[in-house]
C-alpha cells in the first residue's frame, strides 16, 4: 500500500517534536531520581535508627527472630531450611 502524498511528515517537524518529548521525559527523569534519593536517605534513617535500639526494645513485640536472622540448630535442617 502506498502512502499518499497528504500522509507525508516533515523530518524536521519530527525532529523537533522528537527533541521536546526527550526534553520532557528526562526532566522526569531527574524528579524520579531525586524521589529516589530522598526514600533512600529516609530508609537509611530508619534503618540506622533501628539498628542503634537496644535490643530489648527491638524484640518487643515480637517474639521470634527473622528469618534472616534464625540461627542453624544442627545437622537435621537441610541447607534451604533456617530456623
């Protein structure tokens, strides 16, 4: 199918409309990653702030460790296994 003569666009025209949506799209781009870096700033705080409570006050509450944190009791848990 042939295009018509009607349908044909400016390469510059295109170009330019091409250039401000970049334009648009990385001024985004930079409120994206300034978001990111506040959230990230923030749970570091927060991460720190739980990391310095005392331990008693961690386990407050909560009555059994993560389980990142439980400790391998033996030989019978296979190695996927943390308790």
């Amino acid at each position: 199918m042939a295009r018509s003569s009607d349908c044909r666009t400016d390469p510059a025209a295109v170009t330019v409309s091409l250039a401000a949506a970049a334009a648009v799209l990385e001024g985004r781009l930079s409120v994206l990653r300034e978001a990111i870096n506040e959230v990230d700033a923030q749970i570091h705080a927060v991460s720190e702030r739980i990391r310095r409570l005392p331990r008693s006050m961690a386990e407050c509450g909560d009555s059994e460790a993560p389980a990142d944190e439980r400790i391998d009791t033996g030989p019978t848990s296979s190695p996927g296994d943390r308790r």
